[in-house]
C-alpha cells in the first residue's frame, strides 16, 4: 500500500469504530430495553404514555395495542406510545 492510501484508511477506519461504539451499540442496547419493558407489561401495571397520558392497563392485545384506564375513561393506544422511561420514573420507589 502506498502512503497516500494509509494516510486516508486511518482516519475512515477511526470514524467507523466511532460511529460503532458511539451510535450503533447504544441504539441496539435501547431497543434490547424496550422490546423488554414491552414483553413485561401486564393487566394492573401503572403506564405513562409518550404523550403524557397516565392510566392503568386494562388489557393487552395480541395486535400491538392495549387499553388503558385515564381520569377521562378508556382509550385504546399502541403499545409503542408508551414510554418506558416516564413509565419506570413513575413506578420507581419514592426517594427518603
């Protein structure tokens, strides 16, 4: 190989390990905690949604919705629009 050429692998190989190490990995982890959290919710269990909405599930479809029980009644969302991060804040223990 000539210089020229090792002059321009170094850098293109650095910026592949960073765009792995920095965007690729963390993506799959997260989606590994969703398609988690998803798997585990049952009937009871108190969910926020992406949109703010806070309410019990009622039931869980088998077609990626579910019904949950709000201040203002029933309403049927997709199991995506529930957050898993404002879900976890709000079941999470109360700090002393």
């Amino acid at each position: 190989m000539s210089a020229e050429m090792q002059q321009f692998l170094g850098p293109l190989l650095l910026f592949a390990v960073f765009i792995i190490f920095f965007i690729v990995l963390p993506q799959r982890k997260k989606l590994r905690q969703e398609k988690n959290f998803d798997k585990g919710l049952k009937k009871g269990d108190k969910v926020v949604t992406k949109s703010g909405l806070h309410g019990k599930l009622l039931e869980l479809h088998e077609d990626g919705t579910c019904i949950i029980e709000t201040g203002a009644g029933k309403v049927k969302f997709e199991r995506s629009a529930l957050s898993m991060e404002l879900t976890n804040k709000e079941n999470a223990p109360a700090k002393k």
